[in-house]
C-alpha cells in the first residue's frame, strides 16, 4: 500500500492563517486536524508542493501524561517534515553570478597592494626590539589576606592620567612603586591616594612611550600614602612614613612597617617599631612616628636606610589634633635591615644582628644638627657617596619649612661612621633654592668623581600656586662644584616636581611629578636621561640586562651584576662602588670643570672651597683600578661625555619614518582617486545635460512633424554631431526604451541616458564593439558614464576600488 502522507488542500486559500494557539485551550488532535489537510493515496506521481511547517506549543503536562502517544506523532511529524525538507532540497537551484574575471583580478591586486602598504604599519611592535611585555600575574601571586583563605585582589591599573608622590625603590633590575598619588581624568581633584603598586622592568630595553610596567595585586595591608619612603635591602622593600588623604579627610591609623618579600611576593606587618639607643641618637623604647615629606636613601650594601627630616601633623600620625601645628623635623631616623649589624646601635655592638623586625636609631644630635644653623626642612633630598669616612657619606640637598629653604651655596654633610653632621661650602653658579627635586648619583669607573644629578623641583611660596622647574644640574663631588646642563637643544620633559628618580644602567629614569594642572595627562610620564650624554632620549636602553639576575662569584670575569655597577666596581660591602653606575661615562661638561676623561682621572679631587672639617678634609676617595695586569680595561662605559646622545639606530626614528612614508603612499593615492573622481563628475555632468538638451530638440522635432511643419531628422548629420553620438549612445537591440537618433552609416540606433537598461543588454549582444570598432563590455566604464547615476568615491563599483575603470572614462573624452 502506498504511504499515506499528508497534502496541502488543492484549492488551499491565500490568506495566511495563524500557526499560533494557546495550549491548553485547544486540543492537540484538534490541531493537527485542523493544520493539516487531509491525507490522500499517491497512485500517480505529481508535482511536489511543500507543505506549510507547523509550530506547536505543548505543557509539561502533556509530556508527562501522554508520553508514548506523542512520541508516536512525532516520529509521523519527523517523517512528514525530513520529506519535506528533502524534497525542497531536491528542487532547490543554485544561482550563479557571472561576472568579470579580469575585473576581479583587478580588485584582489589592488586590494594585495594597499595591504603591502599597510604591512609595515601592522607588523610594527615597539616593545619586539627594545623591550618587554609584561605577562599575566601568575597564580602565586595571590596574597594572604589572611589564616583562613586566600583573596585575589586587583591589578594595580598601569595607564592613568597622570601619577606623582609616591615611593620607588630598585630591586635586582626591578624597581618598584607603591602609593603614588594618581588621577585617571585631567578633571579629577579628589580620591587621588592610592595604594598602587607596580614593576617596571630594567633588565630589558623600551621606549618611554610604552615602558615596561607591569600592575602588581594592590595590597590589603598597606595604606594609601604618599610622600614617605621605600627602603630596599637585597631582597625586601620596606615601606616607611607618607601622609594618608586630604580629599577626603582619612584619619591615620597606628604606625607600622610593611615589609614586601621580593622572592615570596608577601607583604608583612611589623606593628609598633620603637627606638634603640645609640650614637647621637634618641633613648631606647620610643615609639617611631610616621612622617611624610622627608628625604630617604637606602645603602642596600649597609644593610641600612636612612629618612631625613619631613614633618609631623594630623595626616601622618594617630591621634594629632588639627589644632596642632604641623611640626617640621631635623632628625635622621635610620633603619638596619634584618641579618645586619650597626656599631652606632647599641644593640648591635659586636657584630650582633638586627632581628626580623630590623633595629631604629633616631639622630637627633649628630653635630651641627642641634644648632640654629641645621634648620629643620621637609621635601628635601639625600643622596649616598662612597669613600672619604669609613662607611661613606650622605649629603642632603634643598628642602625648607613654611619660611625657609635649605641653602644651594652650603651643603649638609652626614659621616655615617661617625653619626656626625658637617658643612661643605660649594662654587660655581648655584642652583635656584626649591623643593621636591629628585637626586641621582653615577660614579667614575675609577671613583676619582661622584657626580650628583638633581632635576627640576619647585618654589616654596606660594603655597598652592608653586612654579615648577625643568631645569638639570650636576654636583661634581668631592670638587663640589655645580654645573648647570645645557638642555636648550632638547625635547624636555614638563617641568615638575614630587618626582622620583632612580640611576640603572648610567641612565636616570624619572617617575611621574606634578606637572602645570593647565596641562592634560600626562601618560606614563616616565622618562630616561642618558647622564653620559646629558640628553633626554626617547627610550631607556639596558645594558646590564639579564646580569642582574644573577649573583656575582667575586671574580673578575664574573658576570653577574645585580647591583649595575661599574664593572670593576663589584661588591657587597662599603667599599663597593655605587648601584646603577653601569655603563657611565663622565660627561665632557664635568672634563672641563674637574679634569680627566671618561672614566675618570679627574684632577680636581678636593673641594674649591676648602672644608674646615668633616669627611672631606680629612678622608679619602675610595678609588677602582680600571685596568687589568695586562693593561686591558676591566670596566665599560658607554657614550662617552660628547654629548652625542645614544649611538646605535634610532629605533624610534626608523618606526616613524616608515609609518610617515606609508602614510604619504595612502594619502598620494588617495588624492590621485579624488582628481579621477572630479573629471568623471564633470564629464557626467555635461553627458547629462547632452542628453536632456538632445531629448527636448527630438520631441520639438515630432511635434513639428506632427502638425506637418516639421520633418524628420536627416540621416546625414555633420561629423560633429555624429561625434557626440558615437561618445554619447550604446548600442541598442529592439524592444529597448529610451531616446533614440540615428546614424545612416551604421544603421545602428543609440540610447541616451534614458535607455540605460537596454544598452547594456544590446552592447552584449552586438558583440561588445561600438561603431567606432572600440571593445567593451557590459561592465565597461562608458555603461558606468551612461547609467544615470552620478559616479561614487565610495563602494565597489566607486573611484577608490575602481581607479583604472574610471580613468578609461577621462582618457576617452
């Protein structure tokens, strides 16, 4: 018996009925009766219709209820649509579209052209050359919030608007920075503390428009502050002081230290420091307070930092009324790492060690300190240099109060051996007085000159309305002679201050600063100064690289340099040379001033204005060979004092000009389409207005037939107008509409615009040849001139993608 399936009515009516029926309401049988026509036997065959699908709504009731039922129907439903389905599929045709091979070969080759154009521009990746790219934070670095689980915390984000105030530190080729104030909109003025915490790397090479930082989990300890101090022994940082936020209002909490293990990536609570007696220090037992705004060093050689001045008021420290005067310090609060031992601290006589929570001895009476001639200051500076007493000496430079400033002319020497504070006249032009400068050190390979790098700053008064600095200085020690760098040659960051600056590598990388609030954001605000040059690059380039990652085996030909020294500069103790110092060449500036060539030698080796005591009248510098037994040099330096900025290519330079010439290729190709697209519109318009002026003169000439005072065009028309004709008309077949004239010789009929369709039709058939024996097609550009449109810029068939097409339509007018 032949299958019975179900059929579409023979004399089904047009209306559309609806598929839609709330179930429940509606019986399922009576559905399908109703949906579906009757069923019928196959006994010939027929033309196929597909029938109209179903969509049937059913309840969970249903389904539970009638289970074998349904399933019998759907499986019938299943059939009858499969067949259905198959059979359109049977019937279904494929429609092809012919079009021009040449034309597409056209389209790809232009399309491989402006894609080789734009291939250097894509392949450009700044940081493969010259750096790196920071990765994701790997899974260990999920911190302890606490015993009972851990809490992955936040990123810090790297890009912000602009980021100033805050602390650094360098740590085996990583330097740090935590807390620094920030704001993500060039309108922002509040909410500006933060708790930030990110690595930038210094053992790989990159351009200062894309350093690389990495973000860092913001800590849940820590405090957002800003203006204190991060200290640095080989393997922790030590975050010290800064003051918690203004806008708004936050209440100081209780002063810890937070220690930052490197290798464990754990931040760690050292509650409640006190004191320890020793040298020209404070009585054991006191508490230690958190001040901000001071000037701090860390001498990881030591295993010491050191914290100078600052002030006290109701940001820094628990409990401080406002009614309080802000208090400004003279004190110099030192810190020793844990697993070091200190002379000057009583607890650490005879070689003992300084416990887990490490030892603090604040100095209070160390010399001039406590006389009217040491004036208590804030945003100042102290820098670290090797040799002339026992354990080196500190120099701080700048700062004041709400009155003073700290003199540019005398300078405040600190003998760390002897916990003493001196004078030190200096010579040369003086800087301007200022605070919130930043001061770097770079040594001589030979140690004959330490040479002290202070950039920018600010004036003290008025408060709130300071004038920042832009300007470089240089204080040649132990001649103690100021040099003023000549930058008037230069691209030179935005004047500021509340920067941070650290030396790697013979260069000075600054950190954010607060800038003219005139100005937009500055991002990432990171910059790199070549001190052998004395120029500002666009890139900080590593020289020590992957050596700061391995420990140094005290040999000569060793090659780890995790401190970046000078290269015969090595060591861990107080005669090692200075950190960062790697690669530096004395500038010919200092030359002039001091004597000597690029890695030392200087002549002047004694201050200009002869000390009356301290270190640098009765010391010594601590000096270095650079040369071998054989005579060979046993340090590098790099770029030497000539003031020829980096040697190499300069990367930025080729980037620019490839992305410039690409450029210049695209924007030439462009104007050369905009010139095709202008005559084509031209010549479209007078076609247009040809043609209109054509058709009004034919109607005029029928109506005149028409009334018997007309008659009809002649067959021998000039070779002017037969000209315009043979540009201007497309061959046409019967049956096509449009304007039409006539040529005698060619017995051909021509269109005007108004028989576009037809002339495309009839151009193919009449072979593709005009009257005048030229070859088109139905895609040639003269259909495009004729086909009533206006010619388009844009699009497949437009100037930018069709250019040759266009410019047979010009070349042919």
């Amino acid at each position: 018996m032949d299958r019975v399936r179900p059929r579409p009515a023979l004399n089904a009516p047009g209306q559309r009925k609806s598929v839609f029926a709330e179930v429940g309401l509606v019986d399922d049988a009576v559905v399908r009766r109703v949906r579906s026509p009757a069923p019928m036997m196959l006994s010939y065959p027929k033309p196929w219709t597909r029938p109209a699908r179903t969509v049937r709504f059913r309840s969970r009731n249903d389904i539970f209820d009638a289970r074998a039922e349904r399933d019998a129907e759907e499986v019938d439903d299943d059939d009858w649509e499969s067949a259905s389905v198959l059979d359109s599929d049977t019937d279904r045709q494929e429609i092809r579209f012919q079009a021009s091979s040449y034309t597409k070969l056209y389209r790809l080759g232009l399309l491989a052209i402006l894609f080789a154009l734009m291939l250097p521009v894509l392949q450009i990746d700044l940081m493969i050359p010259v750096g790196v790219k920071g990765g994701m934070i790997p899974q260990d670095a999920i911190e302890s919030v606490n015993k009972h689980g851990l809490e992955r915390r936040d990123d810090t984000e790297t890009q912000v608007c602009k980021r100033w105030a805050g602390q650094s530190a360098v740590v085996n080729g990583t330097l740090y920075m935590y807390g620094f104030r920030s704001i993500t909109d060039a309108k922002q003025s509040d909410n500006t503390w933060t708790n930030d915490f990110l690595s930038l790397d210094l053992t790989k090479s990159w351009q200062i428009s894309n350093p690389s930082l990495t973000g860092l989990p913001k800590p849940s300890g820590p405090p957002a502050v800003s203006l204190g101090y991060l200290w640095n022994s080989h393997s922790s940082l030590y975050l010290y002081g800064g003051e918690f936020s203004e806008d708004p209002k936050e209440s100081p909490t209780a002063n810890t230290l937070w220690e930052y293990n490197v290798s464990n990536k754990q931040w760690i609570e050292h509650k409640d420091p006190k004191s320890s007696a020793g040298d020209n220090a404070a009585d054991a037992g006191q508490s230690i307070q958190r001040a901000a705004e001071g000037a701090g060093i860390s001498v990881a050689n030591l295993g010491r930092g050191w914290y100078f001045g600052g002030h006290l008021d109701d940001y820094t420290t628990e409990g401080w009324s406002n009614q309080v005067p802000r208090k400004y310090l003279k004190s110099l609060l030192e810190f020793t790492y844990p697993g070091y031992s200190n002379d000057a601290v009583d607890d650490l006589k005879d070689d003992n060690k300084a416990g887990q929570d490490g030892v603090y001895r604040n100095i209070t009476e160390g010399g001039l300190q406590g006389t009217s001639s040491f004036p208590a200051r804030a945003d100042g500076t102290l820098v670290y240099i090797p040799g002339f007493g026992d354990q080196g000496t500190l120099l701080g430079l700048t700062g004041g109060d709400n009155d003073t400033f700290a003199q540019m002319n005398v300078i405040d020497v600190y003998d760390i051996a002897k916990s003493t504070w001196y004078k030190q006249s200096t010579s040369g032009t003086m800087p301007k007085y200022r605070v919130n400068p930043c001061a770097v050190v770079a040594a001589a390979a030979d140690g004959s000159s330490y040479n002290v790098y202070m950039f920018g700053g600010q004036t003290l008064q008025p408060a709130g309305n300071q004038t920042q600095y832009d300007d470089m200085w240089i204080l040649s020690v132990p001649a103690f002679a100021w040099i003023e760098v000549d930058q008037s040659k230069q691209s030179v960051p935005y004047a500021r201050a509340g920067h941070s600056c650290h030396v790697w590598d013979g260069q000075m990388i600054v950190l954010g600063g607060y800038i003219d609030p005139e100005i937009g954001c500055e991002s990432p605000g990171i910059y790199s100064f070549n001190m052998s040059s004395l120029s500002w690059g666009n890139q900080f380039t590593a020289l020590t690289g992957d050596n700061a990652l391995q420990a140094w085996d005290g040999k000569a030909d060793g090659t780890g340099n995790p401190l970046a020294q000078q290269a015969n500069q090595r060591g861990f103790d107080s005669k090692a040379g200075l950190e960062g110092s790697y690669g530096y060449a004395v500038p010919s500036a200092i030359q002039s001033v001091i004597g000597g060539k690029e890695t030392g030698g200087a002549t002047l080796t004694a201050p200009v204005q002869t000390p009356t005591e301290g270190p640098f009248k009765t010391g010594t510098a601590q000096t270095y060979t650079v040369t071998g037994p054989n005579g060979a040099t046993i340090t590098q330096i790099t770029n030497g004092g000539n003031g020829g900025g980096n040697t190499g290519p300069n990367i930025g330079a080729i980037i620019a000009g490839t992305i410039a010439g690409v450029f210049f290729l695209i924007a030439a190709y462009f104007a050369f389409c905009a010139w095709i697209y202008r005559r084509q519109v031209q010549l479209w318009k007078q076609h247009a207005t040809m043609v209109a002026a054509r058709s009004n003169h034919e109607k005029t000439d029928g109506s005149n037939a028409a009334h018997g005072v007309g008659a009809t065009l002649s067959s021998t028309k000039n070779s002017t107008d037969r000209g315009q004709r043979d540009f201007l008309g497309t061959q046409s077949s019967e049956g096509t509409g449009g304007v039409r004239t006539s040529d005698e010789r060619g017995g051909a009929s021509y269109l005007g615009a108004a028989g576009v369709a037809g002339a495309g039709g009839a151009g193919a058939a009449g072979g593709g040849v005009d009257p005048l024996g030229r070859r088109r097609s139905m895609d040639s550009s003269t259909d495009d001139l004729l086909d009533g449109q206006e010619p388009a810029f844009w699009g497949t068939r437009g100037v930018l993608l069709n250019p040759r097409r266009s410019l047979r339509v010009i070349n042919r007018d």
